[in-house]
C-alpha cells in the first residue's frame, strides 16, 4: 500500500531572480508549510526541502532545494506539494483531514452501505462529501452533523442521514428510514 500524502500547497509562480517561489499553503499557518519535514510532488518522485522567506497575502516566498534560478522556478507553476500523513499532527476533536475522509464506507445507522467518500470538496459553501456509490454514481452530501452525524476513522466508516434523493426514493434504503 502507497503512504498516504496531504497536499499542503501549491506553486504560484516565481518569486525575484535567484529561484525563489510564491506558494499558496492550505496549511492554517501559511508559514507551517516548511515545518512538516520535505514536501514531494504528486508522483512523489521529487522531493524538496523548503526555507520560507517571507508571508504575503496568504502566501509564502520560500526556496525550494535545487531551484537556483528564475527560470527553473517559472517552470514549477502549479507544482503541488505534499508530505506524508502521519508528518501532520493529529486532527483536533471533531475535525478531520480530508485525506483521513476520502475511502471511507459511507453507511446508513442500520448498517446499510451507501457508497464511499470519493472526495471532498468546498465550492465556497462549506464542505462537500462526494460519495461514489455501488452503481458508479456520484451524490453529493453536506457535511453537516445532520446529514453525518458519525465520523468513525478508525472503523473505517462515517455514518449518514441522507435525503431520500440521494439513496432513492423508491429503494429500500429511502422507506427504512
């Protein structure tokens, strides 16, 4: 099994002429980026070590190991970084990495399975959980405590309370409940 990554930002452009970066963190720390040990990118085939410079409009000026000039810091635009999993500390009460979210088995209270957190997303809203269901369909769920009222990371599973149009209005998953 691959080691789980967290993806903690992503390039945004060169910074200055001696191959510094402009970097958008999803840390709530901007800054914490750099502390979470070397970042890698999707493949993970690279590795860096970051030093931050400076914090600007959410972002964060930072060198990046191996990047010494513009040029080669224009071409890491849009390079995602990320670290292992367990590198992040544990999540508080009642919040949850995403990346702690995506492949649970979604479940009814009776057990039922639904489908699997496929992804979860944020379009401006709150946050999205995307279930995959059995039959390749997608449906979208609030995460909200009302429509997930059990998250259970370590039984591999979050427990749902969806409206009858996600499950169907006719199945009988929609006339149990």
């Amino acid at each position: 099994m691959t080691e789980r990554r967290v993806l903690v930002g992503v390039v945004a452009g060169a910074h200055g002429v001696r191959g510094a970066v402009r970097i958008r963190s999803f840390t709530a720390n901007p800054r914490d980026i750099a502390r979470y040990g070397a970042l890698s990118d999707e493949p993970g085939g690279r590795r860096f070590t970051m030093r931050v410079l400076s914090e600007s409009n959410g972002m964060v000026v930072a060198h990046l190991s191996g990047v010494e000039d513009r040029d080669t810091a224009a071409a890491l635009r849009g390079l995602r970084l990320y670290v292992p999993r367990k590198a992040l500390p544990d999540a508080g009460r009642e919040q949850w990495y995403h990346a702690d979210l995506i492949g649970l088995r979604a479940e009814l209270k009776d057990g039922t399975t639904v489908g699997r957190v496929k992804s979860v997303q944020n379009f401006g809203a709150g946050d999205l959980l995307e279930i995959e269901r059995s039959d390749a369909t997608t449906a979208w769920l609030s995460f909200t405590r009302s429509t997930v009222p059990k998250v259970d990371i370590a039984g591999g599973r979050i427990i749902v309370e969806p409206p009858p149009e996600i499950v169907g209005e006719d199945s009988p998953v929609a006339k149990a409940k």
